[in-house]
C-alpha cells in the first residue's frame, strides 16, 4: 500500500467509525483547578487518553520565562491500522497509519502535544521536553491524531510537569530556538540545544584477508562524515567527528572513542555514532555473542577480537553521558562471518539470519533518548552498488539524500527523525523492492535533528 492509498484508506476508515460511533471520542470527567508550580507544588502529574478528542487539562499554569520539563511514559495506539507506540510516535510511521491531518504537522499521529492556553498553538512534546516559554496560561495536552479521529485509538500515557527553575539557572545564554520545531518556536518556546559529538567507523577491507571485503562502507562513512562537517550539512565541529576508516578503524581506537573521548559530551549534548562494515554472531552455535567486527578482527577469533555489542552498552550505560544519542549501524552484509559459519555453510547449515540488527536494535533499551536505526532487519542483507550514486550501501546513498533536503517534507530547511525514519523505510524499500527494509528503535523525540 503507497502513501497516498494508505491515507485516503485511513481517512475513510476514520469517517466510517466517526459515523458508528460518534466523533466524541472519550471525554474527561472531571473538573481541574490549574496551580502554578513552585516551592510547595514543584510538579504535577496527570494521565492523557488516546481516545480523548479534547484536550487534557495538565493542572499546571504555565509562567513566562521560568523554566519547565515535560516527561511522559507510557504506550497508547492512533488508531488500530497505527501500531503501539511511546509517547514520540516514531512506531507509528508506516504506510497503513500515514499523518492525515495531524494536529501539529511536523510529528506523527502518535505523538504527544500540547499547548498553553485554550488558544494556544499546538507544539510536539514527545516523551520529554524542557522548555522556558514566553507566554502564560494553561497547559493542555492530547495525542496528535486528528480532530474527530480518536475514536479507535486506544492506551494512554502519563505525564509530569517539573518547574526546574534551579537547575536550568545561568542556562539563557545557551538555550536556542530548536530548529527542527517551527511550532515551538511559534509557541515562543526554547530547548536547550547544547552540542554535537561523532563518531563514524567504515570498515570496507580487513586487515585478515580471510574476511571478505565489503566495498564502499569506508566510503559511506567518509561521504556521512563529510556531510556532517559541511556547512551546508550537519554543520558541525570538526573537533567534536572522529573517523575511523579501515586500517584506523581497530577495537582499541573504537573502544577509546566511545569510552574516553565521547566522555566529554554533557547531558544536553547530542551524540551519533554510526558504523558501516561487518557485524556477526560468535558463531552458529552462540547466536547470542553478537560482535562488531573492527578491522583487526580476525577469521577464526571473533570472539576474542570482535567488538562486543555489550560494550557499546556499556559505553552508553557508564561512560556517555548525553541524553540524546543516535545510532546508525549498516552491518549486516552476510549470514555470519568468520570460520565456524563457513564450515556451517559446507555442512549445508541453515545460516541465513544474521540477528546483528535486532542485537543492534537492543541498545534502544538503554534508556530514553536513545534512538536505533538499522539499516536492515535479521532476514536480509543490506546491498551495496554503483548504481547507488556511483559506489554506496543503499542505506547510507537514502540516508544523504534525506539529510540533503529530499526528507524535508514541511519545507522548513532543517530534517528531524520524524521526518528521516519514514523516508529511509520507503526510499531503500522502493530502491530494492521491498529487499531490504530500515529498522527503528527507541524512545526518542522526532523532532530531534542530526545537523546543528
């Protein structure tokens, strides 16, 4: 089903069940008096419905210029062709669930908005935003589906208004309009932005020549490191990429670059890692043992010299310290590497699912803030050709061309996960035949943009 089928679908879907049901939708019964947070109420909590048509009453007064974070937990769906999602409403992108007259534009139906004041302008909350506004009233809240079209929506979330005035004090010089949220901006609101850290690793030939190359990851790492550091790209600092290509590209320097130098990121800081080349199970009898494979990696130990997965949790769990951290893996390029999968495949074993992506998916479980993007899923492998802007892995050759403007569907000149996910999952499935299909994981705020 293409886009446009799914949405007219979808809309009369909607009509359908608004003409059965009514288009009420769940309504909340009881009465709040809004207070302002401070040294005796310094937060409130407050349950949203998916099913609600109307806006929830928070029961908090927001005050101008003082300074407020918003956190929400829980799983609610837009509609039963949309499947379960967090309070982002990144799962919801699909071609059977496509944003149909959402009420904040730029975010799926899934996710979680609000607005000050009855007239307010709708803004995307996701699962956390901290915000110092320019105007005072109420907060309401509601999911982002459609006026009238909440009938068949189902689940809810909880949210948590703190006033963090003491913690954000000395912060005004820092905090930026987010680029990637016209409506808060429209709204008066500012996020703190902070800094934005790198680390890309391609690995195309292996240093042991018994692993068979791949060949253009170290190019997709070079053009995605380019990008990042072009001013008419990601715009960032040099200083803050490191790269790692090849023969740089060992378990130690790895291991040095996620567990010491991206130590240096602080919490509102946002870090990326991506990593093209190879990524296997120990072996077919230990599925389990997933590794990384550096270029030192060699054939017949990659349980000794392989990068664990493990460690790249450890690194996020211990070392890292940024609350907002994406990462871009392209690794699954074969069944298994390494000489117990040949002997398995001479043996006429079935070792035709690389689980390297659900193993990569799994580091969304670190925490919130922390979103996974696969460039495949376990049943298939990730192709690679000329004919992919003259030497490039699918994935990466959809990935610059969303980050060069063809994501950008609101036109406003900067690309948030909102809008790249849903371009990356139809772009490499149209340019493969639905042969290979991007994966997502995570709790993570679409509205989070990779450049600066």
């Amino acid at each position: 089903m293409n886009l446009l089928a799914g949405s007219k679908w979808r809309m009369v879907f909607c009509v359908l069940l608004m003409f059965l049901a009514g288009c009420s939708g769940f309504k909340y019964a009881e009465k709040v008096d809004p207070v302002r947070l401070d040294q005796k109420v310094q937060k409130k909590s407050s349950r949203v419905y998916a099913q609600a048509n109307e806006w929830r009453n928070s029961g908090v007064i927001i005050q101008k210029n003082a300074s407020y974070q918003i956190s929400a937990r829980g799983r609610w769906h837009a509609g039963i062709l949309c499947g379960w999602t967090s309070p982002s409403g990144v799962e919801t992108h699909s071609s059977s669930c496509p944003p149909v007259n959402n009420v904040v534009r730029k975010w799926s139906a899934g996710a979680l908005i609000g607005k000050i004041g009855e007239n307010g302008e709708p803004f995307g909350v996701g699962y956390e935003y901290l915000f110092r506004p320019k105007e005072e009233g109420t907060l309401y809240l509601r999911i982002n589906d459609c006026y009238g079209c909440t009938v068949d929506n189902d689940g809810f979330v909880d949210v948590e208004v703190v006033r963090t005035d003491a913690g954000m004090e000395g912060s005004e010089g820092q905090a930026k309009v987010s680029p990637a949220a016209g409506s808060r901006e429209e709204a008066g609101m500012r996020t703190v932005q902070g800094q934005k850290w790198a680390v890309i690793i391609g690995i195309t030939n292996y240093k042991d020549s018994r692993i068979a190359g791949l060949r253009y990851a170290a190019a997709d790492a070079q053009a995605f490191h380019d990008w990042l550091i072009s001013q008419k790209g990601g715009r960032y600092a040099p200083s803050q990429v490191r790269i790692f290509l090849d023969s740089e590209a060992t378990a130690r320097n790895i291991r040095n670059a996620l567990f010491n130098w991206l130590g240096q990121a602080l919490e509102e800081d946002t870090v990326l890692i991506y990593f093209a080349g190879h990524g296997s199970p120990q072996s077919p009898d230990h599925p389990q043992n997933l590794f990384l494979l550096p270029y030192d990696c060699q054939y017949d130990d990659v349980a000794t010299t392989g990068f664990p997965m493990w460690d790249i949790e450890t690194a996020l769990k211990r070392f890292i310290k940024a609350r907002k951290v994406v990462v871009i893996a392209d690794a699954c390029h074969s069944g298994g590497i390494g000489q117990s999968f040949d002997i398995a495949r001479r043996a006429s074993r079935g070792v035709n699912i690389n689980p390297i992506s659900s193993g990569i998916q799994t580091l969304s479980k670190v925490g919130d803030g922390v979103a996974v993007i696969s460039a495949s899923d376990d049943k298939q492998f990730s192709q690679e050709g000329r004919q992919w802007g003259g030497g490039h892995g699918v994935f990466t050759y959809c990935l610059l061309k969303g980050l060069n403007g063809d994501a950008d569907y609101n036109r406003d000149g900067h690309i948030t996960l909102g809008e790249l996910i849903p371009y990356l999952s139809e772009q490499v499935r149209r340019e493969t035949v639905s042969a290979q299909s991007p994966t997502v994981s995570g709790k993570f705020d679409p509205a989070l943009s990779i450049s600066q």
